[in-house]
C-alpha cells in the first residue's frame, strides 16, 4: 500500500489540506498528518488537521508521497523548521514525488530542490520560485519529474490529477 504524509501547521488553506487528503484516502492510500510538535491545528476557516505523525519523526523511507498544503502562513511556519525542509529534501532527493500548492512551493524553496526546474505557485510568491532558480510558469499544474505544483485551490482537481498519475507512474 502506498503511503502519503500532508505536512501543515497553523492557519493553513482549508480546501488545499482537505481535498487532498480525501482524495488520497478515495485511491486507498494510507495518509498521515504531520505537525510541528504534533499539535492540533486549524484551516483559516475552521477546519482541523488532527495530526498523526510529529514533523521531527519524519522519516522519507516510511512514505511515497509528500503534500505540502498553502496558506501563506502555515508554510511560511513550515519553512522554518529544519527537520521539514531536510525531510521534504530527502523525499525529493530520492524520487519519490513532492506536491505542493499556492504558496507550498515556498517549502520548496526554502529545501533548495527547485534550482532547475520548471514550477509554479500562488501569483505572490513567482519572483521567489524564479529566485530559487526555477522556471516559473503560469499554469494549472505543472509537473516535473517527481516534483508537482499548483497556484490555487481552484486547481485541486488537475493538483491532485497530476499527482495521483506521478505517483503510479513511480510504482
């Protein structure tokens, strides 16, 4: 069985942390939830991530598949916690696919994986993309390699597409 961890924290894009990880457990992926301190935390509307996992036992050999929700402020949390970007690192580093929506890229940047590649992300955060050494490009989803990315929630449906055909794709 494939095995799938969404990584937030506080305040992060409702829609892109629930429609993933329903959409996950639809293909019958087992999905994890990982928070700092493997606290509790809450959507910008309400929603709870209810967390399976402390972001400091991440492990990459224990999973296919890493998603990294938007909300400007919980990857902007994220991004500072070093054991996250060491793990989103190894995922990537090792070929096992690395999604990430709106300003989820931002993760992205901060684990130093988009030197090279072609990505994109929320609107706001392009000339951070581009700094980091990717192709920005302005579409619903883009997919390089192992890596996938989205701007918006409104992309779910082709984020998640992409996603889900990367990941058999991989094995």
């Amino acid at each position: 069985m494939k095995k799938a961890v969404i990584i937030t924290a506080q305040n992060f894009q409702d829609e892109e942390f629930t429609y993933p990880y329903y959409r996950l457990l639809e293909e019958g992926i087992a999905v994890e939830v990982a928070t700092p301190d493997k606290a509790a935390v809450f959507g910008k509307y309400g929603v709870p991530a209810r967390p399976t996992v402390d972001t400091r036992d991440l492990k990459a050999a224990d999973y296919d598949l890493v998603i990294l929700p938007g909300g400007f402020e919980a990857p902007d949390r994220l991004r500072l916690r070093k054991e996250v970007l060491q793990f989103v690192k190894e995922m990537y580093d090792s070929g096992k696919v690395v999604a990430a929506i709106c300003h989820g890229p931002w993760i992205c940047v901060s684990a130093g994986i988009l030197k090279g590649r072609r990505a994109t992300g929320y609107q706001s955060i392009a000339d951070d993309i581009r700094n980091a050494g990717a192709t920005y490009l302005d579409q619903n989803v883009v997919v390089d390699g192992n890596l996938v990315t989205a701007p918006h929630y409104r992309n779910n449906g082709d984020f998640m597409k992409a996603t889900l055909q990367v990941l058999k794709a991989r094995g």
